[in-house]
C-alpha cells in the first residue's frame, strides 16, 4: 500500500498548528497515512508517494529549505499545498500582504490551495473548519471575551480570558461562543471565532490576519513591544531584561471600533464547501 504523509507544523502548545493538517478530518482509501513535522523534511526523506503540505503559515522564510528540498528531488511523487498561508511580521505591510512572492513555495507543486484570499492562487481556508465541534449549538454569555496568542499578549483586565495554549478544542470554542464579540491576536482565535458567527476585533502581529477573506476589523496597531522585566532598589533600576518570548501592545480606545465590526454567518459552510472541493481534486489527482 502506498504512503501519503501530511507534514505540517507539530507542536502541543500551539492548538492551530495543531488542527491545521487535513489528515484530521479526511479519510484517503489505498493509502497508509502519516502526519509529520514539516521542520524534518530532507530531501532523502521525500519519497516517490503523495505529500500534503499544510496546513499553517508554512509560507514563510524560516521553511524555505523545506520548500527548496521539495524542488530539488528528482523521483518525486505528487506534492499538494493545503491551507497553507504567508507569514509577514513588517506591520506596515498589512495592505500590501498581495505582494507577497508565493513562487518559491509553489514551484514544483502539483495541486495548490492557500488560504489567503484574493491572490494569485486558489483559495483554500484552513481545514480546521471541518472539525464537528463547529456543530454544536453555542449561546453568548459576555458581550467581549479575548483569546489571546501565548507571545503577542493581549490583556483587558475584568474581561474573560484564554490563550491558544489550551489544548482541548471544545473547550477553545466554548470560550469562544460564549462571547457575542473576540478580542484576539490569535490568527486562529480570530478564524474560529467568525467561523462560530461571532463579531471579532484582531490585534494583528502578521499579514495573515490580513488576508482571512471574511475579515475581522484590525485594531491599527503601530508595533508590539516586548515585556521587560526590571529590578530595581529604592526606586533605582539595577538590572533591565527583554523578554523575546513575549510581547505586547496598546488597547487604548479599542472600544470605539466596535460598530464597525462584522459577522459572517455562512462562513462555516462556506469554508467547508470549498475543503470538500479541494479534497475531491486531491484524490482525482493522487488516484
């Protein structure tokens, strides 16, 4: 029986890299599947079998190697891009994330699907949309709730609060729907909160939160700071650290933002209506 591996980006503290492999949500009959860590691809490991990449902000510098080791085997099997999506960390490129050079990505790919809207490849949303928790019914329990990434720190003290380091999805999406709106600087926080039909205001540290297609609003955030840590006697500072792990930014007048934010209530069916398309080419072309 042939392979068919999904690499992606594996790690336990990080719940969208986590659900962002298709493996998860599609069976593919005649094949003996297999998820690994896309941060271990060698070129000796890229066999004559299909490979899915993705999904995840696999387009994105700190992988290029991986994509150049794709490009430089010979015997190589059938190689799909799924959900995968661009990573800019310059603020002041958020409106240009269209600029973005996809080609060293893509070359050599058979079938690809990326999951920023409006570019010169097809759309394909994250596959974490397919996941059943989506199906329950949810009722909001706060007007505001933040979801907050574990390094971009968002904080708004009195307001209910959880970091995507929680690894349990329901209890992720739970928090999630009980909000009728989401403060968030998770990317995926923001994704799955509109998938639920919440309102949602991101705090975005990338060009992906740019290029979701049903946009949340963007609180216009000039840079992120990171957190330092001092020590200091009788008012004397003696000893200053950054802290690179975690940084932060201004909340102020957040609240003003709020009459321009927007739901999408069929953005659920939308994004899965467009994986089931997307994993019916991937089986007419691995067939």
């Amino acid at each position: 029986m042939p392979n068919l591996i999904n690499y992606h980006v594996i790690d336990p503290q990080n719940i969208g890299d986590l659900l962002s492999a298709p493996l998860h949500y599609f069976e593919f009959p005649g094949f003996a599947t297999q998820a690994l860590d896309i941060r271990t691809v060698q070129p000796e490991t890229l066999a004559t079998d299909p490979i899915i990449f993705g999904g995840g902000g696999l387009l994105f510098e700190r992988f290029l190697p991986q994509f150049a080791a794709i490009q430089s085997t010979k015997q190589a099997g059938k190689r799909i891009l799924w959900g995968v999506g661009q990573q800019g960390y310059a603020l002041d490129r958020l409106r240009d994330y269209r600029q973005f050079d996809y080609r060293p990505y893509v070359a050599s790919c058979d079938l690809v699907g990326v999951r920023d809207f409006d570019v010169p490849w097809p759309w394909v949303p994250c596959v974490s949309c397919m996941h059943p928790a989506f199906d329950a019914p949810r009722t909001p329990q706060h007007e505001v709730v933040v979801f907050s990434h574990k390094k971009f720190h968002i904080s708004f003290p009195g307001l209910p609060h959880l970091t995507h380091e929680e690894t349990n999805f329901e209890t992720v999406l739970n928090f999630l729907g009980s909000g009728d709106t989401i403060l968030t600087s998770s990317f995926h926080g923001a994704y799955w909160g509109t998938l639920l039909g919440r309102k949602v205001l991101a705090f975005p540290f990338s060009s992906k939160f740019a290029s979701l297609k049903h946009p949340p609003t963007l609180y216009p955030i000039k840079n992120w700071s990171p957190v330092r840590w001092r020590l200091s006697w009788f008012g004397k500072s003696l000893y200053e650290r950054k802290d690179s792990h975690q940084y932060f930014c201004a909340t102020h007048n957040w609240q003003t933002l709020l009459p321009k934010i927007h739901a999408y209530p069929d953005s659920l069916a939308e994004c899965r209506a467009v994986n089931q398309q997307f994993y019916t080419a991937v089986m007419n072309l691995i067939a």
